[in-house]
C-alpha cells in the first residue's frame, strides 16, 4: 500500500511538474503574444496619430478653401453690384441722349414745318414731291389742315394720293 501510495505521490508529482511545465509553456507562450500584441497596438497608435494629423490637416485645408471660396463670392457679388450700377447709369444716360434726340428731332421738324409753313403752296408742292413719300408725310403731317390742302392740290395727283395714304397709315 504504501507502495501504491508512494507510486501515487511521485505520480502526482510528475503531473504536478508537467503541468507546471505546460504552465511555463503557456506563459511563456502568453508572454510572446503579449509582446506582439504591444508591438501591434503600438502600430495602431502610430497610425491613428497619423489619421488624427491627416484628419486635423484635411480639416484646416476645407476651412481655408470654403473662407477663400466665400471671399471670391464675395468679390463676384460686389462685381456684380458694382456692374448692375454701372447698367443703371448708362441706362439713365441712353434715356437722356434719347430724349434729347428726340427733343432735337422735334426742333429739326418744328423749324422745317415753319419754313414750310410760310412758303407759296407752289414751291413746297415742288419740294415735298422730290422727297420720299414718308419724309413727305412726316412734314405735312406737321403744317396745318389749310396749308395741307394748298400744297397738295399743287402736287402731282399720284404723288398726294401716296402722301395722303402715309398720312392715314401713321396717324392710325
């Protein structure tokens, strides 16, 4: 019996140091995993620094780009402004040319109805013959109803029928 209890005890023993064997191997076994382990998280670090600097860089290059993006708006919208200016003032200036033009105009065609006006029926009957029937019209349509009369029953017959017929055409 104490042959079977002392092959017991040294059985337990030679468990007892291959466990502590196993053991041994798997903390050393542990040990290494843990150093590649650290060495693999250390990586990892490495690279979301890296990340975060490329994160924080990217980030400052949009704000840079959207404020110089809003500068140029900017800059587009006082072009803009300063060309619709610009647009209303020479829009100002064209009405004021053309207003006096016209006021010109009308003087050119108030003193031409004038000479018109004083001379013999005969002589302008002559005259607005030669002009194109609606620089004609333009002219008698400026002098009054009694000297219309006069000058036309002076004109050639197809001559104050075309002249007659500019008349009704633009004063419809």
């Amino acid at each position: 019996m104490r042959y079977i209890l002392i092959l017991l005890l040294v059985s337990l023993h030679v468990n007892a140091i291959q466990t502590s064997k196993n053991l041994f191997e798997c903390s050393k076994i542990f040990q290494e995993r843990k150093g590649e382990l650290l060495v693999e998280l250390e990586r990892i670090d490495e690279q979301r620094q890296a990340l975060e600097s490329l994160k924080y860089a990217t980030d400052n290059l949009i704000a840079k780009r959207e404020a110089l993006v809003q500068q140029r708006e900017a800059n587009v919208s006082k072009k803009l402004d300063e060309i619709k200016a610009r647009e209303e003032s020479i829009k100002k200036m064209l009405q004021a040319d053309q207003k006096a033009l016209n006021d010109m105009k009308n003087l050119k065609m108030d003193k031409t109805s004038q000479t018109f006006a004083k001379m013999k029926a005969g002589s302008a009957a002559q005259i607005l013959e030669n002009m194109k029937v609606e620089e004609a019209s333009k002219i008698i349509m400026t002098l009054k109803p009694k000297t219309v009369s006069k000058i036309l029953s002076k004109m050639d017959s197809q001559k104050a029928s075309n002249i007659t017929l500019q008349l009704t055409k633009t004063s419809k």
